[in-house]
C-alpha cells in the first residue's frame, strides 16, 4: 500500500496583545491631530523611523493601533497593505498615519509626500478613510490634513 504524503496548509493565527501606556488610547474619540501627537509624543524620542497606523470606528474612537514598520535614522519603508493589514482584520472604518522624523524637523520629505498620494489613492477604492497622515519631531508636527493635503474628515 502506497503510503500518501502529508499535505501543508498555512494557517493564520491572529494575536492582539496588550501594552501598557501611560495613558489609556482605546476608545479615546480623535478630534485631531492634537489628540493623537499627545498620544504618541515618545515617538519624537525614537532614534529610528517608526510607522504606526491607528485604526478607528465609525465614531473615531481609537480600536487599536499597530506598529507598522521600523526604519533606519531617516527612513522607512512599507507597503500600503502592510499598512492597512490590521485595519481589514478590526473592521476598521477609518485610520490615521503617523510615523516620526528623528532629527527632529517633521517636514514632509518627497517620499512621505509621494506615500500619502499612495495611501489616498488605496483607501478611496477599498472604502476605508484616510483621516490623517502625522509626522511626528521634537520640533513639532505635521498634519497632512491641516496642510490641505488630505480633505478634512474629522
């Protein structure tokens, strides 16, 4: 008798795992991009690039957030679906995008211009909102909502 070979199969197993804060974010109501530089103002301490996305109900109260990518002094890379990976597997109705610029200055680069346009472009056909896209420096924020950049949908 022939003996038959085991077949393989991937399974994905999902896994949120808390953290604490200093500060209790889950279910907090963004109203701007205030709310959530006070949130993630230790970003401006990072050394590297971080990218987070924060996922948000249909109230804008914040669902979870996840460290999307981590890059080097002054950049980092990442796809648009590894962006919004945990916003599909959350039912997600909107997010925001934040990453920090380690030395400090929060003005956009052409990269993190062009990335914006990217992720824009990906939410109109897939119906999530794009809310904001924040960089984060010691020198302050940028908002690409406040910049005209992203239409206001707070």
């Amino acid at each position: 008798m022939k003996k038959e070979k085991a077949k393989i199969v991937r399974e994905i197993v999902i896994k949120y795992k808390t953290r604490r804060l200093d500060t209790e974010i889950e279910g907090e109501k963004v109203t701007g991009p205030e709310v959530v530089v006070q949130l993630f103002k230790d970003l401006q301490n990072e050394t590297k690039e971080k990218l987070i996305v924060i996922n948000l109900d249909n109230a804008n109260k914040i669902l979870c957030f996840e460290l999307v990518a981590i890059g080097s002094a002054n950049i980092c890379h990442a796809r648009p679906i590894e962006v919004f990976r945990s916003s599909f597997l959350t039912s997600a109705v909107s997010v925001i995008v934040i990453h920090n610029h380690p030395s400090g200055k929060p003005t956009p680069s052409t990269e993190d211009k062009n990335f914006t346009k990217d992720l824009l472009k990906v939410t109109e056909l897939i119906g999530l909102k794009l809310l904001d896209h924040i960089i984060i420096g010691y020198e302050g924020y940028y908002s690409f909502t406040e910049a005209g950049k992203i239409p206001r949908q707070f």
